[in-house]
C-alpha cells in the first residue's frame, strides 16, 4: 500500500521496515508535493486499508480509532548515506 501511494506521486519507495508501533520508509525523490502532504497521505490511506481488512491484531493496538500518532520524522540525505540508512532499515522487524 506505500508503494502505491508513493508511485501516484512520482517518488519511489526504495525500503520498507519497522516494527510494532512504527516503521521505517526509504523514499526517493518527491517532486509532486511535501514530505508533510506524503506522509498525510501514506498515513491515511494505509488507516483505510487495514481498517477494512479488521486485521485483529491490529485492532488491539489501535488508541480508540487512531492508527498513527500524528507525529512523524522525515530527513534528507546525500547519495552516499543512502547505503547506511539502508542498512539501518533492513534491521527493523517488519510489522505484522
């Protein structure tokens, strides 16, 4: 599903990791919008999603109805950090 969203805006999602209660997205290149307006957009269409497939184990995280905390973290990078970033990534568990 962040695939997706991110390939309707041009960017590419370049790693995808994360654990229970976050995760961890690689994007490359947004030059249709924000970083806010894309992870608005990830976040909600991924809530859309996962609410109508009533993952259980999800529904017993949920705070009330909120999947995502409003917070989030976006950072840039050169080229050359690309690697390190990935490799931090690739050592998060995947969420369920």
């Amino acid at each position: 599903m962040f695939e997706s969203v991110c390939l309707q805006f041009n960017a590419g999602l370049i790693e995808f990791e994360g654990k229970e209660d976050h995760v961890h997205l690689l994007i490359l290149d947004l030059p249709q919008l924000s970083i806010s307006e894309l992870v608005f957009r990830l976040k909600g269409t991924s809530y859309i999603i996962i609410r109508k497939r009533k993952y259980p184990a999800v529904r017993t995280k949920l705070c009330g109805k909120a999947l995502w905390s409003s917070s989030y973290f976006a950072s840039s990078c050169t080229s050359a950090s690309i690697s390190v970033i990935r490799q931090y990534i690739d050592r998060q568990k995947t969420p369920d």
